[in-house]
C-alpha cells in the first residue's frame, strides 16, 4: 500500500473523526467552566449577592483562574489508599460523562451538495439506549473513589451516591420507556421528530408526569441540591471525594457538570421537541433549530440553579422514600396509560 492510499484510507477518516470529537468536546469543557461562573453569578442575585466580579471585566476571567489553580495544585494520594483505584476512579466519572455525547443530535438532518449531514458523532438506531447504558458506568467511578480512599467519610458518601443513583436510574428508565412507547423509536433524531408541528406536539403534555419525574431524577442522578447527601459538607465533609485535590478532583467537578449539560439537553430533545420551534411560523422559523435546543437547555440549567438556591438539603430516606414510594409507581402506573392510549382513537397524542 502506497503512503498516498494508506492516508486516504486510514488517516484521513481518523482525522476527520478526531476533528469531529473536539468540535464536541471543546464548547462542552467552555461550556462547563462557564456554567459555574453562571451557577455562582445566578444564586448570588438571588441570595442579594454580587457574585465573583474581581477577576476580568465583571468577573468573566473567573472560571479562567480557577480551572488554572486546580492545574497548579498538586494531586496528593493518600498514604493508606489502593493508589491504581484511586486514580482511575476519575477517569470513570468523566469518561462516560464525555462518551454520552456521541449518540447526541444537535440539529435535524440537513441536505447539502455532498449529501445528507446529521449533526451527531454517532446516529445509531438504539441511541437511547446507549445513553442508558454509558451514563449508568459512572456510578462505578464514585463508588471506586469512595473506597480506594480508605476513609471513612469517603466510602460513607460513595455507599449513599450508589444507593441514590441506582433507585432513581429505575424511574429515569421508566419515564423514558413511555417516550420510547409514544414515539415508537428508539433514535434520539425520531423521537424528536416525531414531536414537530408545534409545542402542543411535544411530549411535555401528555407525559407530564414522566417529564416531571425524569428531570427530577435527573437531578438526583448529578448529586446536585436537594439531592446532594453523597457530599454533605455538614456531615460528611465532602463525601467520596473528600481525598481528592488538583486536576483528580477537578475531573470529578468536570464530570457533574458534564452531566447537568447532558441531562438538560436530554429532557429538551425527548420532552420539549428538540430543536424544533414553538411555533411553527414566522419569526419563530427563523431562528435556526440547533439555537432553540441551546434556549432549552439553558432553561433547564437554570432550574438546576433555581433549586440550589431555594431547596434545604433532603434528608437521606427522605430521597429513597421519594424515588421508591412516589416515583417509581407514578411511572408505573403512566406507561399503563400510555400503553391503553396506543390502541384507542387517543393515539394522535403521540403521533
């Protein structure tokens, strides 16, 4: 094989995939940074804060200083640690955070000279179910943290993250199975289609009760207020990665609001028709469709926000008493109605 050939046919597709994965990549880790200058700036106005407004015009420099300090600060392992454990435990967290986004659509499929071209590194047929099976590795990298760290506060905040984060994957399964039952498709790109023609076409409305139960368990699922007892400074210190500094911390930090971004961009595209408009006229068309799945998102990450400032921690049974007793019956008993609307005249509800 000549070197010519030989690049056409591996180097080239290699690339090209490569180049694919950092136009994803880069905006999310910019994205990231920026959600905790967001986070930080949001709950401030509502607590009658300023906010981080020293570094940079108004602050904006900030998430800037911090990513720089945690790559300055050493990574310390602890001397009574399983130390191989201890280290991959991050890369467990952040690696499926990261690998979800390949099967997510950021736009419909566009017709240009060279042909068809979905905005998506990977438009499998079971999208939805590689989403399921990708994000539900991570709980293995915060258990592995807990553990490795030979602490007692660690493996106290690892033992409640898993425990929370299997009960309420239950009911995230069992919302999305009455998406799946609606759009009658497993492929992210179908199931928003299947929502176009306007907002009273989106899911929200005849799945609201899975709506609600999907992006509450979400919020569970990231460890994030009021469901954030896996790191209970006032008990617990940090939970399972009290042990942690630098850049093994930060990649935990990266990984939580990876998540959120995700779990946002999800219930936008499965409940809120994606990037579809609300209206279908003009000027609501002229916006393009990737620019209505960001307003989206960013209402979501905003409700992430909202509930941090508002909501006091929940107590531990508490939140298993919520996803067991309430959330997993509610789902229950909605895919029943979903599953008796599909062979009666109410199936246009669901196209």
């Amino acid at each position: 094989m000549t070197w010519a050939s030989w690049t056409f046919a591996y180097a080239l597709p290699v690339a090209w995939i490569t180049l694919q994965i950092v136009a994803v990549v880069a905006p999310l880790m910019l994205a990231v940074a920026y959600l905790t200058f967001a986070e930080r700036k949001v709950i401030g106005y509502m607590q009658m804060r300023v906010g981080p407004n020293r570094v940079g015009p108004r602050g904006w420099l900030q998430p800037i200083a911090d990513g720089l300090k945690l790559l300055v600060k050493e990574s310390i392992l602890p001397a009574q640690s399983n130390k191989g454990v201890f280290v991959i435990a991050p890369l467990l967290s952040i690696g499926p955070a990261l690998l979800a986004w390949a099967v997510i659509p950021f736009g419909p499929t566009y017709q240009t000279p060279i042909g068809e071209i979905t905005p998506v590194l990977a438009d499998i047929d079971v999208s939805l179910l590689f989403l399921l099976a990708v994000t539900s590795i991570g709980i293995y990298g915060v258990i592995m943290a807990g553990w490795a760290a030979n602490s007692k506060y660690a493996i106290l905040g690892s033992m409640r993250a898993g425990a929370q984060m299997i009960s309420y994957e239950i009911a995230m399964g069992f919302a999305l199975i009455g998406v799946i039952m609606a759009a009658n498709s497993l492929n992210i790109g179908e199931i928003v289609a299947a929502q176009d023609g306007g907002f009273w076409n989106w899911y929200w409305l005849p799945l609201l009760p899975l709506f609600v139960v999907f992006f509450i368990s979400g919020v569970a699922e990231t460890n994030r207020l009021p469901f954030d007892v896996a790191e209970g400074e006032s008990e617990i210190v940090a939970g399972f990665h009290v042990e942690y500094a630098g850049m093994t911390f930060a990649l935990f930090f990266l990984a939580e609001y990876a998540n959120m971004i995700l779990v946002s961009m999800i219930t936008a595209l499965l409940f809120l028709g994606g990037w579809h408009a609300p209206i279908p006229v003009a000027p609501f068309t002229w916006i393009p469709g990737p620019v209505w799945l960001l307003l989206k998102t960013a209402l979501f990450l905003l409700f992430f926000l909202w509930l941090r400032a508002t909501f006091p921690r929940f107590r531990y049974d508490q939140i298993m008493r919520l996803g067991w007793k309430v959330f997993i019956p509610v789902t229950l008993v909605w895919i029943a109605v979903v599953g008796v609307a599909n062979l009666t005249p109410l199936r246009p509800l669901f196209h």
